[in-house]
C-alpha cells in the first residue's frame, strides 16, 4: 500500500489510534481481560467478594476437584457425546439432504429450504420449550402415538428419566442445527466441477464412487469449517438444555455450561466455576490448534 | 427420460416430507395458540376447532409483559448493532487503509477473539459489571454483546475493505480529502452489503442471546424476550394454550425479519461462518 499522507507517518499512528481506540477499548476490557481474570480466580477458593489473599489460594486444587466430581464428569462426557452424534448423525443427514435437495431447484424448492434453516435462526430458549411440549408426558407426541397403537395406558416420560433425557435433548440440538450445515453443503455443492462429475460416470463410476472420489474431495474446505462449527458449537450448548430442564433429572443432562452454572454462579463459587470456564476455554483451543495444524493444513499438500 | 422424472418426483416428496417434519414443531406452536384450553390437552397436535383469538388477545392486552419484552428485545438488540457497526466500520478502516507499523499485529489480537465464547469469560464479565454498576442495566448486557460481536464483525468489515481499490482512495486525496472524508463519502456508500451482512449476524446472535441478560437483569421489567419465554412457561406451567400463543408471538418478530430477508439471511450466516 502507499502513503497517502504527506504529513507523515506520525500523523498516520494518530489517525490509525483514534480509528481503533473505541473497538480495542471495549474488546480489552469485556473480552481479553475476563478470559485473564477467570484463569487467575480458577486458582482460588473465592465466593467473588473480598480480597483474593494468600488463604484462598489453592493451586490447581479446584482442577483437581472438578475431575473428582460425578457431576463433572457426566457433563464432559455429554459434551464429547454431542461431539460424536453431531459428527456421526447430523452432519452426514445434513450431506445427504444436502446431496437429495440442494443440487437442482424446482418449485417449491427455495420454500422448502428456507423451513430447513428457519430452526437455526428461532431462538435456542423457544425451540427448546416448545420441544418440551412435544415430549410432555401427559399428552405428548409420544404418549400419543402409545396410546394409539398400543393399550398401554403409561405416559412416556423422556425428559424426566435420566435414561432417556439425554438423547431427547441431543434430537433437539439435530433439529435446531441440521439447516445451518445443510445450507453450508449445498453452498459447497455449487463448488463441485461438473465435468468432474461428468467425467467420472462415463468412466463407469456408480453414484457412490462419484460421491466418494468427486464431490466429498471437492467439498472439503466447505467439510472442514462445518464440523469445525459443530465441535466449538457442542463444546458450549447452553441454552436447550436449560430450557428443557436445567441440566436435570439428577444432574443427567448437564454439559459444561450448565454445570458451570449450576455449580459456580449459582452457588457463588467463582474460583470454582472459573476452573470449568477454563476446561472449556483449554478443550476449544487445544481442538483448534490440533484441527488447523491436521486438517486444515493438511490441505495445502 | 422415464426414470429421471421418478428421481424428479422423489426428490419433491422426500423435500417435501422432511420439511414439513422439520417445520412440524413450530406448526404445532402456532396452532396450539389458537386452541381452547380443552383442545390443547385432548388434541394437542390437531388443528385447532373451533379456531380462538381469545388467548392473543389476552397477552396482547395490557395485563401481559408481552410489550415490554419485545421493546427491551429491540432496544439491546438495536444498540448492539449500532455499536458494532460503529466501531467496527472504524476499526475495519484503521486495519485495512491507514498505513502504519504493526497494523497485522492489531488485526491478529482482535482475531484472537474468535476463540473465546462467551461463556468463558461469563463469571469474571459479572464480576466486573458488578464493579461498574452495570448488573441489572441494559447497557451492561448491551456493551458485553457488542464487545463479543466486534472480533467476526472486524474481520468481515476488514477483508471488505480491504477490497477497495486504493485508486479511490488516491483520488479522494488528490481532491484535497482525508481520511475521515473518504470514509464518510466513499466506504460509507460502498458498504450496504457488508454491513447488512454484519446487521444480520449480529442480530441473531444479540436477540436470542439468553445466558448473558439472565446473569445480569434480574428485575422482570428488563427481560428480553427469551428470558421472558422461560419465565412465561414456568409461571403458566399448566396453560400450555397459553405458552404456545406466548412463543408464538415471541418469535414473530425474528420469523417476520428471516422471511422477509431470507436470502439475505441465510447468505450473511453461512457466509460469516465460511470466513470466519
């Protein structure tokens, strides 16, 4: 770039400060300083009042609980649950919908994909109560369906079966985000050489080998944030699995954010649940450096 | 030709099919609304017969928070916009057209933000609205929002302009311009599709934004709407007729805003995604 201005590169710095000051002010202080802060109190006993002094210090001890803790524990290991059904259920539905739906339009087709993404734009809070609706066990879906088919006369109470709460949610989180990721193949799709394709079913491919050696290949950038997304996106599910119950029945449900929530704002534990934020912080970066330095580039070979 | 208008056929019915499966739910919102008490628990999923106004009304009338919600709603959301498009159309210009030394480094700290959601930093962000006198006020849910919009925000608006070719900007300062001026006459004009693309994004995030404003309003006169969603259900736990003609009029305003600008939205959100 050249130097537009005469007055110097002086004059420059100024103009460049006063263009960013207002951004770097409130981007420092709301979103870099906490990060720091929380990583500092993760280190104490500390309620989030008084003087952080060397009585409360602890170590890494509030680490060292939080790997001792059931409650903990079953919130990992929903999260990397989320992580492995998104991966395995979600994303591959949202490819083939993607594959059935998004490659020629006819009527009806643009109506039919703005229903598909609608869910991903409706509020995580309403998309979950209204869930809970259909899953009541007095006169939800399936109770519904049970009392037709069968004489059974029970209610069918997934949410409030710590079996079964889990996986109700986890259909709820397939809903609210399949559109998002389907919208991203077909984004993906229009990138797919047609020649290539062309090419490869005259040499007598069948559609699997076309899918597998020509489309998938090509949509690999398109691949590679989607799931990138559904991991960091997994990593923080807040919002669904408060609106339909808070992390219950029995702590069953809880992932990282609401056990943050649960167990250290709720409780005023700030050291404590400061050393979750941090797991959470720790897990999302060390999967980020991993992923950027494996798959994303590992393309450029 | 005969087997290719099966393909075409089932291509129609199975879109067809899941959209509707896919749609069911809010369906069944919405017509769960206009049923009477009675219908909502002996047929909760059928069309409503006969079809009441009454419960609309009701939540419409001035007994309801409904109102207030929705202001609250548009006014934290319109606030976080302006801010970010403010600050970040200002700090997008300082890291793509003025020249100066350690420009990249800038531009990398903002980016680093991209990797810290916000419920990372949630407890210590209490704590210091705490200090500042900012819990219970819009404006601490207001500015939290803008700061974690600003990093995504920065790096769309920066690689706009970034875009623009400097020849403009020569011609701006032979004319006698400035900076300033060729911000305000020239990238102002050239960056609807930019900062609609940012309104977009921004807008989703800040509307259906719940942990934070839970955190900090705790008086009922300031919740916003998903707060007001999660408050309505629990208070009306019985009255399902009653909860489905409350959500459906919360989310009136965000599906008036998607299908109006459908494409428009679903562009800005997945392209923000694929840059980001």
């Amino acid at each position: 770039m050249i130097s537009y201005t005469k007055e110097g590169a002086k004059k420059n710095a100024l103009v460049f400060i006063l263009f960013i000051a207002p951004a770097f002010i409130l981007f420092t202080l709301f979103v870099v300083t906490p990060v720091f802060q929380g990583a500092y109190y993760s280190l104490f006993n500390w309620k989030g009042a008084g003087p952080l002094d060397k009585e409360k210090f602890l170590g890494l001890d509030n680490f060292i609980k939080l790997f001792h803790d059931k409650y903990f524990l079953t919130a990992i290991s929903n999260n990397i649950k989320i992580v492995i059904y998104s991966l395995c259920f979600q994303l591959p539905v949202a490819f083939i919908f993607a594959l059935l739906i998004g490659r020629k339009s006819f009527t009806g087709s643009i109506l039919f994909r703005s229903l598909y993404f609608f869910p991903y734009v409706l509020t995580e809070i309403i998309g979950g109560v209204i869930w809970k609706f259909i899953y009541n066990p007095q006169f939800g879906l399936l109770t519904q369906f049970s009392k037709f088919f069968t004489d059974a006369k029970n209610e069918i109470a997934l949410l409030g079966n710590p079996d079964t709460a889990f996986g109700a949610i986890f259909l709820v989180i397939f809903w609210k985000y399949i559109g998002f990721h389907m919208i991203l193949y077909i984004a993906g799709l229009q990138g797919v050489p047609r020649e290539l394709e062309d090419a490869a079913v005259i040499d007598g491919a069948n559609g699997m080998q076309v899918i597998w050696n020509v489309i998938l290949p090509s949509m690999r950038n398109v691949i590679t944030i989607s799931v990138f997304l559904s991991v960091i996106g997994s990593f923080n599910v807040f919002d669904i699995v408060w609106a339909m119950g808070q992390g219950g029945p029995v702590h069953s449900t809880e992932t990282l954010v609401t056990y943050l929530y649960n167990f250290g704002y709720k409780r005023f534990a700030f050291g404590y649940g400061s050393a979750v934020a941090i797991v959470i912080f720790f897990v999302c970066l060390v999967f980020n450096l991993l992923y950027q330095k494996f798959i994303v580039g590992d393309k450029d070979k | 030709m005969k087997s290719k208008k099966i393909k075409h056929l089932f291509r129609v019915i199975f879109s067809a099919v899941t959209a509707f499966l896919m749609f069911f739910p809010i369906l069944t919102v919405i017509m769960g609304g206009f049923k009477e008490k009675g219908q909502i628990f002996s047929d909760p999923f059928g069309i409503p017969r006969p079809p009441t106004i009454e419960t609309f009304v009701e939540i419409l009338g001035s007994a309801s928070s409904y109102w207030v919600l929705l202001f609250n709603s548009i006014f934290i959301t319109g606030a976080t916009i302006s801010i970010v498009i403010i600050f970040g159309m200002l700090a997008g210009v300082g890291l793509s057209r003025i020249k100066v030394p350690g420009q990249q480094l800038v531009y990398n700290y903002f980016l680093l933000g991209l990797l810290f959601p916000l419920t990372v930093a949630i407890l210590p962000l209490f704590l210091q609205l705490r200090s500042l006198g900012l819990i219970g006020s819009r404006f601490g849910v207001i500015l939290i929002e803008a700061a974690f919009n600003l990093p995504l925000s920065i790096f769309i608006l920066t690689g706009f302009f970034k875009n623009i070719p400097n020849e403009l900007q020569d011609a701006c300062y032979i004319d006698g311009g400035t900076i300033f001026i060729f911000f305000r006459k020239i990238l102002i004009p050239l960056s609807t599709p930019v900062i609609s693309t940012v309104t977009i994004i921004v807008f989703v995030a800040s509307w259906n934004q719940f942990m934070l404003p839970l955190l900090v309003l705790s008086d009922t006169k300031l919740y916003t709407i998903p707060l007001g969603v999660m408050q309505y259900q629990g208070q009306y736990a019985s009255g399902w007729n009653q909860i489905m003609a409350f959500i459906t009029l919360s989310m009136l305003p965000i599906a008036i805003f998607y299908f109006i600008l459908q494409k428009y939205v679903v562009e800005g959100l997945t392209s923000g995604a694929i840059k980001g």
